[in-house]
C-alpha cells in the first residue's frame, strides 16, 4: 500500500508552483468599486464646489473634488478627483442634487494597486423634498439589485450615505446616493468589447435571450423609459459576437413613480399605472424560458426587497404588491398600442446617458 506520509509531500512540492502561478495568473487588481463594496451602505466624504455645479445645470465643465472613506480593514482612503454633471432629462428636471460623474486619477488608484477604471456614475437626490428623495433614490438602486438577481450582466451598484462639503464655503448637507459600476470595468468583468455602433441595432446582431431578459425585467418594474433602436437608456456590448444590452436608469419606472418624470412624452403614449412589454412582438409567444428564470427567482426577489429595511415597510410593501402583480399574470405579457413602435419623436426622446 503507498504510503501518504512519503508520497503526499512529493506530490505537493510538484504542483504547488503550478498551483501559485495559476492563482497569480487569474487575480487581478480589485478596484474602487470593490474597496467601496464591503457593506450594504457605506459613508463617504465628497467635497466639490456644490454652488457651481448647483447653479449652472447645463455646464460640461469639470470641477475639483475629493471622495475619503473608510475600507473594511479600517484603512481611511481619500482620492482627488474631478466631478461634473451628467445626463440630460434628470439634471435639468431636477430641483435637488443633479446626478454627477466621478472622475478619479488613474495613476493614485494603480499606486494603490487598484486597478485603473476611473469614473462612476453617483445617482443623487434629485428632489427638494428630503423624505421623498430618498424614497425614490432607494427604490431605484433596488431595481438595480433585483436585476442583479437575474443576471450577471447587469451594472453592480454600491449604496452611499454621502456627507456633501461645500470647497468653497465648507457648508455641508447629509444624503443618500449609490455609484454605478464604471462601464469600461463592467466590459472587463463580463469579458466584452465595446459596440462602435449603437443605433439601430440589427435583430440578428443581438443576442435574443437575454434581450427578452431585459425586456421581461423592464415589463415586471413597469419601466418603459428605454428604447433599442436609439440605445435609450441601454448600454450596448459586445460579447461572443452578439449584442448584449444592458439596461439602467429606472427612475421613470412604477416601482419608483419620480414625480419629474410627468414631463416625459411616453407617458401620454401608454397609461400610467399599465405594463407594455417593449420587446420584440414576436418575442411573446417565445418567453417559457425567460419567464421560467423569473420565476425561479421570485422568491430571491422578494426576499431582496423584504431584507432592504433601509427602504420603509410601506414602500417595501408597495414594491411587494407591484410584484405580485406581475407574477400573478406572467403569462399573459401585454404589448403597447400598435402605434407606439411608429412614434419615432417619442422613443427618441434624450438620452439620460
């Protein structure tokens, strides 16, 4: 009989080098967003010049911040950056803190051994009123999470409660806000290349199940503020030569009910409260298997929502009933009216990107 005690050692001291290689091989740096990502809500310092980018709402230029918080090793980080106002509908429609983007310094975060991805998406309180502000901005990053649950091909997101310091006059406000995953990491993560052409995707290019993944989610929140053919609200990818979208921004949805979101057009297209699902038509009579994922996950969905206790009992509860809603007739998915694929100046609407 071979004896282990001899043998185990000989065999170790061979494969161990391999094994040490493989493991270097297939680690990279993590990044800020991971650094960031080590509890539900994380506190943040984020000191910029909050008057200027307060007062001109359709400015392009970039002002000086610096974003300081505290890992999970206790470790206090603070990076420089430079902050600017982004998206269309949201900043100009907005009378609280417009959504901003987050431009680090690739050079600090590769002394840090982070990897080098560089911006993020902060989706802030757009609204005056603080107790309805945050409600929206919660509901909104629990559409996120709820899409996580479905697929890995979803931006990852990360809550904040972030102390605003004024640069110039050091006053400071108290809100809530999430950051979205940098898009370049996103396409690294998931191993994809990025879409030159983004309009007027081609039906073949794409790849069809996980559109109507996209599509079915969309129809289940009650969101139809996006759009293929103009990339509305969509992030294109491309992964194993198909197109693979990603959708994002969900504020327009029913499950959040943004009261700015009045001013859009697509709401006097369908009635507010309904459901149309704005995948390809032809694609309902071919949703077994989509609806079998979702259903799969329905009680993961439910249990996000029940566990999300920073949201209050009623709006959870209201999420819960909107839900339920759309499992109870899952099979029975509804299409807009007939002329809405038509309405070109209503699907083209601006971008929020």
């Amino acid at each position: 009989m071979l004896n282990l005690k001899y043998f185990l050692p000989f065999v170790l001291s061979w494969l161990l080098p391999d094994l040490v290689k493989a493991s270097t091989n297939d680690t990279t740096p993590e990044s800020l967003l991971d650094l960031m990502s080590y509890q539900e809500i994380l506190e943040v310092n984020l000191e910029t010049d909050l008057v200027q980018l307060m007062e001109d709402r359709r400015s392009t230029d970039e002002v000086k911040g610096k974003l300081s918080f505290t890992d999970s090793n206790g470790r206090f980080w603070s990076w420089k950056m430079k902050v600017s106002l982004r998206g269309n509908y949201r900043r100009l429609n907005c009378d609280g803190t417009p959504p901003l983007k987050l431009n680090f310094k690739k050079g600090e975060l590769e002394e840090a051994g982070l990897s080098k991805f560089d911006d993020m998406k902060l989706v802030t309180q757009c609204v005056e009123d603080e107790r309805l502000a945050k409600k929206l901005l919660l509901k909104e990053y629990l559409a996120y999470k709820l899409y996580n649950q479905l697929t890995d091909r979803s931006y990852r997101v990360q809550l904040l409660k972030i102390n605003f310091i004024d640069s110039n006059t050091g006053d400071q406000k108290v809100q809530y806000g999430f950051v979205i995953e940098d898009t370049a990491e996103f396409r690294n993560r998931l191993g994809a290349t990025k879409v030159d052409q983004i309009f007027n995707i081609q039906p073949e290019l794409l790849d069809r199940d996980q559109f109507k993944i996209v599509a079915l989610f969309q129809y289940m929140i009650g969101n139809i503020d996006y759009n293929l053919s103009s990339s509305r609200n969509l992030k294109m990818l491309e992964i194993n030569d198909r197109i693979v979208t990603v959708p994002y921004d969900f504020d327009f949805s029913e499950m959040v009910k943004a009261p700015y979101r009045t001013g859009s057009k697509r709401l006097n297209v369908i009635k507010q409260g309904d459901r149309a699902f704005l995948g390809f038509p032809e694609d309902v009579s071919e949703l077994d298997e989509t609806v079998k994922l979702f259903e799969n996950n329905r009680k993961a969905l439910f249990k996000i929502i029940t566990n999300f206790t920073i949201l209050d009992k009623e709006e959870r509860t209201f999420v819960k009933g909107y839900l339920r809603t759309f499992f109870n007739s899952i099979t029975e998915v509804k299409l807009p009216p007939v002329d809405i694929y038509d309405l070109n100046e209503v699907l083209a609407e601006g971008d929020e990107d």
